[in-house]
C-alpha cells in the first residue's frame, strides 16, 4: 500500500499504481467503495489494463454485481485472451452467480488453453458438485490435487464431496 501510494504521488497518472492501491484497500482494508474508486481511475489510465479490469470485476462479484462483474472480467478477457486465471475468473464469476452450466463450460474452456492448470480442475469440481455430478467432481479434485502437489484447497474440496455424497 505504502509503495502504491508512493508512486501515485510521484505520478498520479500510474494505472498501475491506482490498481495496486485499490487491490489493497479491497482486501486488507475491506473498503469496497474506495477500492472501486481505485480500480476506475486505473481503467480510466489505461482501457486495456487487463489486471485493472480482472480485479474489478473480482470486486464487483465480491458485492453480489455479479452482472457487473461479467461485464468487466469480459473485458480483462478481451485484453488479455490467453490469461488462465482471467479466464477461471469467468466460470467463477458465474459459478458465484449459480450460472453453473456456464461455469462448467467456462472452466473447460480454461482448461482446453493449459490442461494442467489445477485451479480451473479445482473450480470445474466446485461447479460439478453443486450440480450432484459427483463423480465428476471427485475426478476434477483428485486431477486438482495431482496437479497442485496436494493443495489443502484441492484436498479440502475433496473432502467435502465425498462427505456431501455419501
């Protein structure tokens, strides 16, 4: 926060800077509005901002905007269409949204650009399970933990299926 705001008072213009300093005030301040400030001014600097754009739309989706937040993270994708984790965000956002089919094509069109990218199995599981589909969560879970070293993320999710499941 404190070199965020040290760039910005050397240049006020920094779309990175105000992006930073949003991301901060958003999750450890817990201060949404002035955080959605942030995030518009960077955007404002430089359209084509992908990350500006992509923790945005995280921010709006975290305030329940989820149409929003679709909106924007659509944009991040549009600026940046290789980005895994922008395009994980997608599904997530969506998924968040109780979109779930959407979320399930969303996650495997993540996973069609990087097939060993963990998150986008562990999402496709989280997606899968709200759906009962609950062997193909188990199979998404167990790829997201083969993939992550045993992520206690993807461990957990695990656990949670089988127990939901019977």
């Amino acid at each position: 926060k404190a070199a965020a705001k040290k760039a910005l008072e050397i240049d006020d213009n920094l779309a990175e800077a105000h992006n930073s300093l949003a991301w901060t005030k958003l999750v450890f301040d817990w201060d949404w509005l002035g955080a959605q400030s942030e995030f518009k001014r960077a955007i404002e600097l430089n359209p084509g901002y992908a990350a500006a754009h992509h923790w945005y739309a995280e921010c709006l989706a975290g305030m329940g905007r989820y149409d929003e937040a679709l909106a924007e993270i659509k944009r991040a994708q549009e600026s940046d269409p290789l980005s895994l984790i922008i395009s994980a965000v997608v599904g997530w956002i969506l998924y968040f949204n109780r979109q779930h089919d959407q979320a399930i094509v969303q996650f495997q069109k993540a996973l069609e650009l990087d097939p060993n990218f963990w998150v986008a199995h562990w999402c496709l599981g989280r997606a899968y399970e709200q759906k009962a589909m609950f062997a193909e969560a188990v199979a998404e879970f167990q790829k997201a933990i083969d993939l992550s070293a045993g992520s206690p993320l993807a461990l957990a999710a695990l656990g949670h299926v089988y127990a939901v499941s019977g």
